[in-house]
C-alpha cells in the first residue's frame, strides 16, 4: 500500500496529520481517508518512518543549515561572495541564528511519534513492528537533542537560571482535538526524554557495521553514539565515556583506532557512500532533490568550486587552516584556489565533492571519529589524562600525525581535545555547539567580534509567530 503523509503545523509546535492512498482514492475521498486506514499494517507504518528520515534531508536542517551554519557562526568559515546567505550568521547579528523551529521539523516529530504510538497495533510481525519503532525512538531523540541545542542551553551551564528548552511533544497530534497550547519544557526534561527514548532503542536495534548500508537507518551503535553526545553534552562524562565505548564495541572500533579512516582513504571517504566511517549516515539520492536543489541548496555548491555552476561562497577561515599539523591528511580537505572577488586565502573544501552528480552526496551524521573524541573529552573532565592522551593518539595515528606527549596536561590538553575537533570535523557542523556546551566564548575569525557565553544570542529566538499564536510561549531572554 503507498502511502501519502500531509502534515500541517499549527501554532507553537502543534501538528495535525491527515493520510491518502493511492490504492484507495477510487473508493475513498482523500480528505476522509484516517489514519486508521492508512496505518493499518507495517508497510504503512514502513512508509510513514521513511517519510520521517527524509526530513533529515531539509535544506534547514542536515541538507544544508546544520552542517553549515556552526561553523559559520563561530570561526571556522568565512564568506567571500555575498549572496544574502549566511551574511546574518558571520556576524552573529540579533536574530541570525539556526533556524529549526519550522514545520517540516515538527511534523517530523509528529510522524515519529505517530509510530510509537501505534505501530504495536499494526498488523504485521512483531519483530518488524519493533524495528520500526525502535527507529522512530532514534529519530526522536535526534530530533529533539538538535532543538534542545539551539533554543536552550545545556543542563548545568544555564545563564540566568534560564533552563527553558522547547515544547515537548511525545504522543501524536491526529486532528484537532489533539492539539493544545503547551510551554516550553526545561532541558532536563528533553534531555530525560531524550535518553529514555535511545535506551529504549538501543534495547532493540540490531547491531550494525560500520560504513555499511545498514548504516542508513538506525542500528544500536548508532543509538549509543548518539547517546554518548547526548551524555557528553549534558555534562554527563562517565556516562559519555562508557557509552562511547560501548558505541565501539559495537561497530568494532578498537583503542588504537582499528576500524577508522586512514591517511590513504579519509578524502576519498567522504566521496564513497556510505563513508567507510559512518554509524549513522543519511542517504540522498537523485530522486529527493528537484532539477535546481543542487546549484541552489547543496553544501558541495556553496563550499566548492567542483563545477562551473557552483556558487562557492564560503571558504576556510586563515585560523582554521593554522591549527593543521605538519603532516595532517585533514589539511587537505582544503585546496587552495582562487574566487573571482575573493580577498585573502581562498580554499575548496575536498569533503564535499557532490560525487553523486549535480553536487549531490550523502551525509554523514555520525562517524566512528566521535567516539574517541567523546571519550577523550570524557576522560579529561573525569581527570583521566593519560585516558584522555590515548584516545586522541589513537585518532591521530590515523591522520598522519605523532602521538602526543604524556607530559601535556590540564588546560593545555583540553585546548588541544578542542583542536582535534575542530579539525576533524570542519563542515560538519560541530564548531558552534563544541565552545557552547563547555560554556566558552565564541571565537570568531578576522574582522569579528567574538560572542560571550553569556550573550543572548548564544541562544537562537523562538520565531515570531509561534510567539504570537501561543500565548504560553516565551522567548529566549533580551530578544525583544
């Protein structure tokens, strides 16, 4: 049975679904098609999961803002053709900030929740049904702990006392009757929910390899590396560190990096789908993208210069660049070029090559890098520094470089824990939330002025409207 999804948001966050299908038009009118119908069995419940990984794909979401917004928010990117993209951001003007709260992202949260909710019902196997649902868990968690990180802060590095996170959503919004006016929960309820949600998941899930197919869609590795996030984020670092270790056992990453990328394949990687890496990747193919998405919307488009069409507005900030070591094969992720009326260094960046066609490629959400770098952020928080060392030699083996001295220590190493980050996942969207979860000033590159922790803007507005139609939201302190 094909199924057909329509969701339509509401105020503050509020989704009403309404289902047709193509089998039943005939019979039925698509307005009074329910979801009873359209739900009845697995392959609807199939159909509606596979809609919600799609909204991974939104150009406001991994199909473009939060691989690059991060890093051009804070210090790792820099434009240098203005196309009114990104310009706000660069300079962190009042309101230029990530954008999620938007009604893709929220009826993405409403098809999960659809499924959890009733794919036990279903007719079907179980142990179909199970996997489903268990994906749905994954699904919600992600997209939730992406909200969390842009409307709230952490829990324990509050400014003001202000823990206000968003509205928390966790049964289905059918019709009309479902829908009400909540708050905005606090982060230690999201991330409460976030954590029962993937334990939930990691209980079911099937155990997944590494860089393989199996890696488009949750498995329990990827649930325990997400969870790991999650765990270091909320300032959790023995829980981080031992779900991290879990994640590699998982996906068979050992303590001295067995199983990462090496010096021979890291560029090319990211130019093979799946990436060799991945734990949890989002497939794009030419079908999800429209005749113009790729020239228009796509990361390879606006921070390459692969094609003529390209547009190639961003490039590496010079501070980036120089926090590369001699030797580093994550240098050359970016070629030096030129940009006609580009001042300064100007660089390609080889990660995102469109090799697909029409600057179109897959993205890597999670890869098997982050585990070692959780940990050693882990370990050096719990004062396990030699922990700390090992797990970033063990990367940076795989890189091209030296182990790092064991006499290096306290502020020092954590500085360099940042760096590794910092260079390894450039244009990946971590740069931002990296200085903001540890409650640190958002450096900038040339020309900006850096963003205290304790300025309003570290946190993004609740938009307008949503402001406007639910009386019982709130925004974030001084947006005005």
């Amino acid at each position: 049975m094909k199924n057909l999804f329509k969701i339509v948001l509401l105020f503050g966050g509020i989704t009403v679904l309404s289902a047709c299908s193509d089998d039943l038009l005939d019979t039925q009118p698509r307005q009074s098609l329910t979801p009873e119908v359209a739900l009845a069995d697995v392959p609807g419940y199939q159909a509606l999961l596979n809609s919600a990984y799609g909204k991974l794909r939104n150009f406001s979401y991994y199909g473009q803002q939060m691989i690059i917004a991060p890093d051009v928010m804070a210090d790792n990117l820099r434009i240098i053709a203005n196309t009114g993209r990104y310009i706000g951001q660069e300079s962190n003007a009042d309101r230029a900030h990530i954008g999620l709260w938007y009604t893709a992202f929220w009826t993405g949260i409403n098809e999960v929740n659809v499924i959890i909710a009733g794919v036990d019902a279903a007719a079907g196997a179980d142990a179909d049904k199970a996997q489903i649902k268990a994906q749905a868990l994954f699904l919600r968690a992600l997209f939730y702990h992406d909200l969390a990180k842009v409307y709230g802060y952490e829990p324990g590095k509050e400014v003001g006392g202000w823990n206000k996170a968003v509205i928390l959503r966790t049964t289905p919004t059918l019709g009309f009757s479902d829908a009400d006016f909540r708050e905005r929960a606090t982060n230690a309820e999201v991330y409460t929910q976030i954590e029962k949600d993937l334990q939930a998941a990691i209980a079911i899930l099937p155990v997944g390899s590494i860089g393989s197919s199996g890696i488009y869609k949750a498995t329990k590795g990827a649930a325990q590396a997400l969870l790991a996030r999650v765990y270091l984020y909320a300032g959790r670092n023995s829980d981080a560190a031992t779900m991290a270790t879990n994640a590699m056992t998982s996906f068979g990453l050992t303590d001295t990096g067995t199983g990462l990328l090496t010096t021979t394949n890291y560029i090319t990687a990211f130019s093979t789908a799946p990436n060799p890496e991945s734990l949890f990747e989002l497939e794009q193919r030419s079908v999800d993208w429209s005749s113009v998405d790729g020239v228009n919307n796509s990361v390879s488009s606006l921070v390459s210069n692969v094609g003529t069409s390209a547009q190639f507005i961003l490039t590496a900030t010079d501070d980036l660049i120089s926090k590369y070591e001699s030797g580093d094969v994550r240098r050359t992720a970016w070629v030096t070029t030129t940009r006609t009326g580009a001042s300064g260094n100007v660089y390609n960046n080889e990660k995102w090559k469109g090799h697909k066609g029409d600057f179109l490629q897959n993205i890597a959400i999670l890869r098997g890098s982050e585990l070692y770098l959780i940990r050693a952020e882990a370990r050096y928080k719990l004062a396990n520094e030699a922990g700390a060392i090992a797990d970033l030699n063990a990367l940076r083996s795989k890189r091209g470089l030296a182990n790092l001295s064991s006499t290096l220590t306290g502020t020092d190493l954590f500085n360099k824990i940042m760096d590794e980050r910092r260079v390894e996942f450039a244009l990946e969207g971590h740069r931002w939330f990296d200085l903001k979860r540890n409650g640190m000033t958002i450096t900038k590159g040339a020309g900006f002025t850096a963003v205290p922790y304790t300025d309003y803007r570290i946190l993004a507005p609740i938009p307008q409207a949503e402001l406007q139609l639910n009386s019982k939201l709130v925004n974030n302190p001084n947006y005005k």
